[in-house]
C-alpha cells in the first residue's frame, strides 16, 4: 500500500501525524503533513487507514 498527501488540500490539521505519527510527519516550512515513506508498512496500515478517515480536507489518498 501507497500513501500521498495532496499539498494543495492539506490545510496543516495535524490529526494525520497524531494517527500515524510513522507515517506522517509536518513541514516546518508551513506545518503541512509530509508522507515519511510513500509505502506504508504492513503493521502500520490500520493507523494509516485511520489518518485517512480522520483528515478533514480528505488531503490524502492511499493506492
């Protein structure tokens, strides 16, 4: 499974990288999530599953 976060939606909520804080990380640039690695690991799939579901601006998508 693959994991990417559309930067032109995220609007810096943070809720993504308290999910799945393996997974995703936040620019210090503008606070935006950052995907650590696009290929999310088999025990961290249920966390990642979760941060998609909890992201208010549906920014990210898995593959």
């Amino acid at each position: 499974m693959k994991v990417q976060v559309d930067s032109e939606r995220c609007q810096g909520h943070t809720l993504c990288a308290m999910r799945a804080p393996g997974t995703f990380d936040l620019s210090e640039v503008d606070g935006h999530s950052i995907v650590i690695s696009e290929e999310v690991p088999a025990d961290q799939e249920a966390d990642v599953r979760e941060a998609v579901r909890s992201c208010p601006e549906q920014a990210i998508s898995l593959t």
